[in-house]
C-alpha cells in the first residue's frame, strides 16, 4: 500500500510515544545496517539532541526522543538504495519508519532529511523536520564539520553531472537557512553546542 501521502509536510502533533534508542537498533539490525552508517547516524542523532536540548531549555514545544529516533533512523535505507538504486533511500526509509514504528513524525523526519524547502516549512510545527535535515547536513561520515565542509565533500563525492551539481548547491542553500532559523532561536550559532566555536 502506498503510504507517501503521510509524509506531506502537515503538522504532525507529538501524541504517539517515540521510538526508543534500542528500538531504533534493532532496526538498524533487521536492516543491516553497515557499521559506517550507523556511525553516521549516530552523530547525527548527537547534533540533533543537542540543539533539541538546548530550544528545550527555552521552552520550545518538540519532542527530543522524536527528533533523537528520527535521526537514528534517518538513513536505514541507505545502504538498499545503493544496492537497489530504482530507490530513493528517504522515501523508502520513510516507508520502513511508518511501517515497524507507525510513528508518523519521526518517518516525516526521515523523508525530509535530505530535502526540505523552507517555503514550505511552518514553525513550530516543522521543527523535527528541520533539525534532522539540519543534523545531517553537519556530519561528515561521523565527523562534525561545517555546512562549507560537508557540502564541498559531496560535490566531490556525487556531482558527476551538472544536474547534481545544482542539486547539491540547492540542498546547501536550504541547509543554510535552516542554520539560519536554529541560529535565531537559539539566539547563537549552532556551534556553540557543538565544541566547534
């Protein structure tokens, strides 16, 4: 059954309880996930409880299990989708995410975490969303480093066509942005949580 209509970016209320960390394990278990993309995942997933932490703090309305489960997950269906690239590996682990948690947010995070125009992006509502896309946009393999950084190392890695090219300038633009609303939220920059200023 086709489920993609679940992932339009609607608001999404924090009603079902999120995914615990050891669920999202398994999961990576019953997907096999390789070793270097759980690495990855799990930075991610660290980037993400950090600014969630910290608008946490501030009283921002998210839920930190959430957007921590989104980003654990974030990539389960990477290594599929290399072996099987008629996939799109946000859609299907989208799909997968909906499937064993039924957690609709956290598969909506999935989804988005590698393209989110912030035209269609209403905050509060899409902050799980934008943080996780956000997140992943600043981990290098399992390294954190800058937007500058990350997108420079994937120009280098996939933009073997003028299509990708434009497509990997695009992604950075709405990374940007997106470092630009946490950073007014917050009231300063992202790497001030990170150990990186």
């Amino acid at each position: 059954m086709n489920r993609m209509h679940e992932f339009i970016l609607e608001p999404i209320p924090y009603t079902k309880e999120a995914p615990s960390r050891a669920l999202c394990h398994m999961l990576w278990d019953e997907y096999t996930m390789p070793n270097h993309i759980r690495n990855h995942s799990t930075q991610v997933a660290f980037v993400a409880e950090r600014i969630a932490q910290a608008l946490s703090h501030i009283s921002y309305p998210l839920c930190i299990e959430s957007i921590v489960a989104s980003a654990l997950l974030h990539d389960i269906a990477k290594m599929y989708c290399i072996e099987n690239p008629s996939y799109r590996h946000n859609e299907l682990g989208a799909l997968w995410v909906l499937e064993k948690t039924e957690h609709r947010l956290v598969a909506q995070g999935v989804y988005y975490h590698n393209y989110l125009n912030p035209e269609h992006i209403t905050l509060p509502y899409h902050i799980l969303p934008v943080i996780v896309m956000y997140a992943d946009s600043r981990v290098q393999h399992a390294d954190i480093v800058s937007l500058e950084e990350r997108y420079a190392d994937l120009l280098i890695r996939y933009g073997t066509t003028i299509e990708r090219r434009k497509h990997i300038a695009l992604v950075k633009e709405q990374a940007l942005t997106m470092e630009k609303w946490i950073t007014s939220l917050l009231g300063e920059h992202p790497d001030t949580l990170l150990s990186l200023s």
